[in-house]
C-alpha cells in the first residue's frame, strides 16, 4: 500500500474525506466522522503529527503534502 492509500485508509477510508487539500507541509482535512480517524495509523504511514479540532483534521507529512494531496484526489475520483 502506498502512502496516499495508508492516508485515506487511516482517515477513515474514501467515503469518510469530504475535503482534502495541501497547505505548504500539511494535509488539511473535513471528515465526516472524526472517530473514524486513526492517528496510529496515520503516522505509520508517514505523518509527523496529526492536529484534530472537531471534524477538522491535520495531517502533517513534510515538503511532499501537494505530491500526496495530488495523489489521494486521484484515488477520490
């Protein structure tokens, strides 16, 4: 599994991301379900640290966050 494919698995899975976008070293995310998200999980696949406020999540991943944003909306769509 790649890291895009860990991430939305790690969020919850596709159908639990309703926004995704990249912000310069963050994946800023909506969820639908926060208890869905598993931050273990999310920092397995390579995230630094993970911010949470309510359904708001941030997941940071370094330099690479427009490569990996680019590469989950692919997996959305």
């Amino acid at each position: 599994m790649d890291k895009a494919e860990a991430i939305i698995a790690a969020l919850g899975g596709a159908d639990n991301i309703d926004e995704i976008e990249p912000c310069a070293t963050r994946l800023r995310t909506v969820v639908s379900d926060a208890d869905l998200v598993n931050e273990a999980g999310l920092k397995a696949a390579g995230a630094f640290g993970v911010m949470r406020s309510g359904n708001v999540v941030q997941v940071v991943v370094g330099p690479e966050a427009d490569t990996i944003a680019s590469d989950i909306e692919d997996l959305l769509d």
